[in-house]
C-alpha cells in the first residue's frame, strides 16, 4: 500500500519554491508515493509537472476564503482518497486546509514554508496544518518564535538532484561560451534580484 500524497499551490509563477514542489514530487513517487499537484489553470508548474509525469489538476483561487475551490479541493481529496495534502502558499494553504478538515477523508495536513520573510497571519500555521515544514533552521526559529507549536515545525531543506551536477556526464559549455580556459574558477549564482538574496554580498 503506497501513501497518495497532494501538493496545492496557488502561485500561477515559477521559482525556488515550485522548484522545490516539482522536484520533491518527482523525488516521492521515486520511492513509491503515489503524488498529485493541484494548483492553478495556465500555472508554470502544472507544464513542467506533466512534462515530468506527475498527474495534475487545475482549479482557479481566487482568493483564500474562495468557498468554490475549497469544495473542489474536498471533493479532490475524497476522490483521489489523499492521505497527506501538503499547502505551499498562502490562497492554498487555506483552501487546501479548510478543504482537508472539511473532507471525509480528513488527511493529513502539512503547511511548507519556503519563505524567510515576515508571515502575516500565523492562523493557516496554528489551525489549519498538523505539521509545518520549513526549508531551513532559521525560518524554523521565525516561526516558533511567532507562537507555532515547536513540536509541530520541522526543518527540511531543499533537496539538490546531484546528477545534474555529475562533470561525467553532464558537459558543462559555458567556460567555453564566455572565451575562458577550463581551469578558470567561475562563480556564478541564480536567484530572483531581491535584496535579500544576498548578490551585493556576492559581487563584494
């Protein structure tokens, strides 16, 4: 018997954080989940999810009280007989959580983190979820801070598929694109220009 576990997230963009749902999906299957996404119609993550054979389904959030998608979400839920619904962001972590309480499945709910910025409400952390997963130690901090239960915040950071760094059998072509010797050190970092992400440090 294999555990179905559904991820929502109502970000329709793509970055580190749908970064991490694709690959953790793709990572759970691999060891014998059976994973669905949810998330929005026309989403980055919903092409790139099918693209790598992960089932998906679409549904509009509108909002966080959006009472249409939260009975969509629950019906979702008792159709596909979900055991853990793991929210991401703030619309879903409310929809899939209102919806998860409300099925008769009742699964598991699990709240992710991604973010070390300032939460604005703590109530989808204290209500909503059974545990709350952080991508590092600091936000975990935050949020214990901020009144979360500590025995309910686990810190899980962001998984790295080695394999797409293996120099024998992926060819790096860049050193050659910019002219430069293969013995030159190359530094390089990739992230969204926010302050926070730290590339006036890096270029220090």
């Amino acid at each position: 018997m294999f555990i179905k576990i559904l991820h929502t997230e109502s970000s329709p963009g793509w970055g580190g954080q749908e970064n991490r749902i694709l690959n953790e999906s793709i990572g759970l299957q691999k060891l014998g989940a059976k994973v669905y996404i949810l998330c929005q119609p026309e989403s980055k993550l919903a092409e790139k999810a099918r693209e790598a054979g992960i089932e998906v389904f679409t549904s509009p959030m509108r909002k966080s009280y959006d009472l249409k998608a939260i009975y969509n979400t629950a019906r979702l839920i008792n159709k596909l007989n979900i055991d853990v619904v793991n929210t991401h962001s703030g619309k879903d972590s409310y929809i899939g959580g209102f919806a998860g309480k409300l099925s008769k499945k009742t699964p598991l709910i699990v709240r992710t983190r991604h973010l070390a910025l300032p939460i604005t409400s703590t109530f989808s952390y204290k209500y909503l979820s059974d545990f709350v997963v952080t991508v590092s130690e600091y936000v975990r901090q935050y949020l214990i801070q901020k009144g979360i239960p500590e025995k309910k915040v686990f810190a899980v950071p962001t998984g790295i598929d080695l394999e797409k760094f293996n120099p024998g059998k992926v060819k790096g072509t860049l050193k050659k694109e910019l002219g430069l010797n293969q013995d030159t050190p190359l530094i390089a970092t990739v992230a969204v220009l926010r302050k926070k992400k730290g590339h006036h440090i890096l270029i220090a």
